[in-house]
C-alpha cells in the first residue's frame, strides 16, 4: 500500500489524474472500475479536460461502476446511472456499448447481481477507483460484509444513508437497497487509486491503513492488495503518524 499525502484536494485530483492517464496510454484498451460520490469529483473533471485536450481518448475504455442504489429510476438525480452520465461520460468519447453499470431494477432483484457479476469475472479489471465511508466501506461494502464475497444486494448500513442523506431531500428518500461489486471483485483489480480528502475522513483513513484487517471494517482489506495507491490530503491524513 502506496500512501500519497498532497496539500489540498486539487493537488490529489491531479495526481489521480496523472495516474489515470498513465495508464490508459500504457493500455488503451483500459478497463476502469468506477466509483461515485464527492471524492472523484476532481479525478473527473480533471479527465474531461485531457479530453478535450486531446491528451487522451476514450474510445478503447471499457468501464464498471462499483454500485448502484436499487429501486430508483436512472432518471432520478441520485443515481448513479445519471451521476457519472452528467459527471464524465456525456463530455468524453467513450463508446456507449462499452458502458457498464449495475442493473437497479426492484423487479429483476433475484438475478441481476448473478448477471454483474459473471460480466465483471469475464473482464478483469486493470483499474479501480474507490473513495471510503466513514464506516470503512468500499462500494456498498459496509460493516461486516464477508472479505471473500462478490457482487450482491445489500441492505444499506444506517451510517451510510446518514451520509448519503445530504444529496436527498430527506433520510427517508435515500434507498435502503443498493447493488455492489463484493470485496472480492474489488481485490481482483491489477491496480487500485483511493481517493480520500477531509478531516471527517481521517479516522478511518487511519483504521484502514494501520488497524486489523476485519470485515467490520472492509477498507481494510486493501493492506493485502499488492498495488494500491491512497491519495490523501493533509486533513485526511491527520492521524497517521
């Protein structure tokens, strides 16, 4: 485990920027696991730019994202169908066909992790980017999710939708249901980037990089990954020594 500590959080979307276009020039045909929320914002943005610089294409890049809540529709703001449609692959040349997101359809709840699942087995990941909970969760990993599991449905851990409540409306609107990569689909990952900034995100910055390795706090699997880079700010990486 790589731990990088930057001065702000500009400097830590450029460095995973950096990062992420070493790497799809290293492999154009790149497949890139995704995570949504605040943290990639920058890493994002950041793409768009080298984009529509003509630093980078996408047109060979296949992408997975980690999760998605179920039971709403892609069309609802909070989804994350919709986040990363607004946020990335509406401004860069991706192919549409080579767009992968968990299917979140309530009806088709008893086969649709099986069907992720066997697509993420048949294309490896050479990339995963991941943030961290509060909690420790990775995806919609929380607490207690067994290390070796694999795509599933979860039922979202109170913490979560307490943090997640800030893009709602309300606590109540926020889905207690999502779809998730597991653990392990995460560990199969060549390479993994995560990105951390903020004083709310230091405690358990540091119990994922120091403390046990537990599936009561799933981040902390990624001490056993053999190329895992942690981005941090000054704030998040208060506590470590």
């Amino acid at each position: 485990m790589k731990v990088i500590i930057c001065k702000n959080y500009d400097e830590i979307a450029r460095k995973a920027t950096s990062m992420v276009i070493q790497e799809i020039k290293k492999n154009p045909q790149l497949n890139i696991g995704l995570a949504t929320g605040s943290s990639p914002l920058g890493l994002y943005k950041n793409l768009i730019d080298a984009y529509k610089n003509n630093e980078i294409s996408f047109s060979g890049v296949t992408s997975y994202n980690l999760d998605e809540y179920i039971g709403i529709d892609r069309s609802h703001p909070q989804s994350y169908y919709r986040f990363m449609f607004e946020n990335l692959f509406k401004h860069i040349d991706i192919k549409p066909e080579n767009i992968h997101l968990p299917n979140n359809d309530l009806t088709q709840i008893d086969h649709i992790a099986n069907d992720y699942n066997q697509i993420l087995h048949e294309n490896p990941l050479d990339l995963q980017i991941l943030g961290i909970g509060s909690n420790g969760h990775i995806g919609f990993n929380e607490p207690g999710t067994p290390l070796e599991s694999e795509t599933f449905i979860v039922t979202l851990d109170e913490q979560t939708r307490k943090d997640n409540s800030r893009f709602f409306k309300s606590i109540e609107e926020v889905p207690q249901y999502a779809i998730t990569m597991g653990i392990k689909n995460i560990m199969y990952s060549k390479k993994i980037i995560l990105i951390a900034s903020g004083k709310e995100k230091a405690k358990a910055i540091h119990k994922m990089i120091t403390g046990k390795i537990t599936k009561e706090f799933p981040a902390s699997i990624l001490q056993l990954h053999p190329d895992c880079t942690i981005i941090l700010d000054h704030e998040s990486a208060s506590q470590l020594s």
